[in-house]
C-alpha cells in the first residue's frame, strides 16, 4: 500500500485518467474527490460492502420469486386435478345412478 501525505489542493493521478485531490481536511476528516472517466466504477468500502450485501439480497429476492411461482403453479396444478377427480366422480355417480335404474 501506497502512503502519503498531501495538503488540500494537492493530489495524484491513478493511471492516466484518474485523478484524486484532498480538497479539505477538518477535524481528522479528509475530503477527496475524485475525476475519473463515468465508466470507472468508484465506491467506498463500506458502500462495496453494502452493495455486495444488496446483490445478494436481490438474488435471495429473485430466488424466492421463483420459488413462489412454482409453488403457485403446483398448487394450481393440484387444484385442476382435484376438480378433475370430482368431475369424474360425479360422471361415475351419475352413470351408476343410471345402471341401477335400469337393473
């Protein structure tokens, strides 16, 4: 790791396109910005750590919407095949209803 000091309005460049400055320093606190080009991602590290905490909170959410969904097919999959039986059972009561009028 590189350390060094710098006072406000000094900086250093990261490669050719990124440049970081101390732009003020109060009570032990450094404020920095940052110039860097909009596709060169910049987080802190607790803002990686919650990002990181978030994406997994998407897939468990994702996840669990998946999960919903095949459970809502099962059941709607159980449910025809219930009314499919009472169907069935019906016909068959009906039928046997007519067999025996007719003994």
């Amino acid at each position: 790791m590189l350390m060094m000091t710098r006072k406000p309005g000094e900086g250093f460049r990261i490669g050719e396109n990124v440049r970081v400055v101390v732009a003020d320093v109060v009570g032990g606190y450094a404020k920095i910005g940052v110039d860097a080009p909009s596709e060169i991602e910049i987080l802190r590290d607790n803002a990686k750590k919650k990002t990181a905490k978030r994406s997994e909170t998407e897939k468990l959410r994702e996840e669990l919407e998946k999960t919903k969904k095949a459970l809502t097919q099962e059941r709607r999959r159980k449910e025809r095949a219930v009314q499919r039986y009472a169907r069935l059972a019906r016909q068959f009561k009906e039928e046997r209803k007519e067999y025996d009028e007719k003994i």
